[in-house]
C-alpha cells in the first residue's frame, strides 16, 4: 500500500512545524505504537506493566522526533506511513527490551540470591511458539485465508484494516477468523 495523501500533509506539517501536527500525528498513531509494543512484548514472551509499556511507546515516539524528525524525512513513500512506522515501533520495542534486559542480568549478578522478576500466570512464555520455525509449522495447519490473517496480524503487526485492504476481505470478519486460527492452533476444533 502506497504513501496516501493524509498521511503525506501530516509529514509535511510536522516537519514544517506547523501547529498542532505533532498532536495529529500522535492522535493518528499512538494506538499502532502500543500495538506493534505490546505484540512484540507477546511474541517474545516478554511480560510488560502498562506503564514500561507507556515508556516504549513513548521511546518510540523520542526516536521520531529525534534529530528533527530525521525519520520522517527519510521516509521514501514507497510503502503507506502506518507499515514504516511499525517497522521504528518494533526495533525500538526489541532495542528496550534488549536493554532492560540486559540492565535486568546486571542487577541479578549483584543481588544472586534475590528474584528481581516475579513468576505470574500471564508472563509464561506461549506454549510452542519459541522459533519461528514452529510458528511456520502450526501455519501450515491453516487454510490459506486463515494463514495469511494470522501471519499478517501476528507476525507483521498489520491492524484489521491494512489486512482487509490488504486481502480484501471485510474488515469485521477478521477477528472472527483470527478466533477461529487460534481454537484450530490449539487443537479445539
């Protein structure tokens, strides 16, 4: 999918800094940034508090910004803004969460005998789902429209209304497919 024009007069603006359109921009995109964090967050088995994911999200917006928008200037267009804007969201979201843990191993060499991370019932790790190449596996289980929803969703980050457009498909029979991938993945249907 292509630049389309809204989405070009919103560069424009915020790099002319006209007012208002950092506040449009955040408008339009802050809600991709807390998907495309907590989806990476999910897929790497990676428990975050609504408030680390709030600091994410808020680095993903410092790195827009950074260097007086220098991404946003380098964006060529040749995809829609929302697809490379999650491509920023998702490295830095992997980026932190590479530090924290790191910052995380440093602070358990210190203190051996304390748990710094406390075991909770959703921070296990997802049940098959550790290489890519098990992922590729349980796919192949799928019927192809259900595969390419799943993977799109899941393993790209794409919301429903890039997947309809993208499938062409209608936009309200995706969370019913996705429902459906995941009662077959986990063997209930």
């Amino acid at each position: 999918m292509a630049l389309i024009a809204r989405d070009r007069e919103l560069i424009r603006r915020c790099l002319h800094h006209e007012p208002g359109a950092w506040n449009d921009f955040v408008d339009r995109f802050l809600g991709l940034f807390y998907h495309v964090v907590q989806h990476t967050a999910d897929m790497r088995s990676f428990p975050l508090k609504p408030e680390d994911k709030e600091d994410i999200a808020a680095q993903v917006l410092l790195k827009i910004v950074d260097q007086d928008y220098a991404p946003l200037k380098n964006f060529k267009g040749q995809s829609s803004l929302a697809s490379y804007l999650t491509v920023i969201a998702r490295r830095t979201c992997v980026n932190e969460m590479a530090n924290r843990l790191k910052s995380h191993d440093k602070e358990s060499a210190s203190k051996p005998n304390e748990s710094i991370l406390e075991e909770k019932p959703n921070s296990r790790p997802m049940a098959g789902l550790e290489t890519i190449e098990e992922v590729g596996k349980l796919l192949k289980k799928l019927p192809s429209r259900e595969r390419a929803v799943v993977r799109l969703f899941y393993l790209e980050g794409k919301s429903y209304e890039e997947i309809s457009t993208q499938l062409n498909i209608p936009v309200n029979s995706i969370g019913a497919i996705l429902a459906r991938a995941r009662k077959k993945l986990r063997g209930e249907d």
